[in-house]
C-alpha cells in the first residue's frame, strides 16, 4: 500500500505536505513540524518528487526576480501542484 500516512496523531499526511511546504521553504516553519514534514518525506517517494517540483518551480519563480514570492504566487503554486499531486497518483 502506497499509503504513507501512519495512523498516528503526530504523523503528517501527504496532502499535508503541499500545504506546510511553501512555509517549509520559507523557513517559517516551526523547527518540530519541519522535521515531521523532512522525517515524512524521507519515508516517502511520492512526496520527495512533489518537493522536487516544487522546489524547482520555487527556484525558477526566484531567478526572475529576486524578491520574496507572493503569498498569491505561492497559493497559486500550492493549487497547480495540488493538481499535479492528484494525477500522479492513479484512481484504482
Ligand atoms: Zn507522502
């Protein structure tokens, strides 16, 4: 089972992910989620391509202007790779 979301309350589930890791890369994120969200991702293939893409999508909306991205940016980021996150996993 591909289900990497433990049953437990101090886990982090991978949908989770998307929304912790614009703040994650900010560096915003309180240091014991930000190690919940690396210790999931480690564990976890589908979310380390999700960070990928994200990461290279952060970087490159960097490299044209070097300022903080917009929080309106970034939803907008979160929303595509939502999407992405939602086909990358086939519907059995
Ligand atoms: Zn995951």
């Amino acid at each position: 089972m591909p289900d990497c979301g433990a049953p437990s309350p101090s886990s982090i589930e991978c949908r989770q992910i998307a929304d912790l890791l614009g703040d994650y890369l900010d560096g915003s994120l309180p240091k014991a989620t930000r190690e919940l969200l690396e210790w999931h991702i480690e564990g976890c293939g589908p979310c380390v391509a999700f960070v990928n893409t994200y990461r290279g999508t952060v970087n490159a909306a960097t490299k044209l202007k070097e300022v903080e991205i917009p929080s309106e940016l970034k939803q907008r980021l979160l929303s595509v790779l939502r999407n992405q996150r939602a086909t990358h996993r086939p519907s059995a």
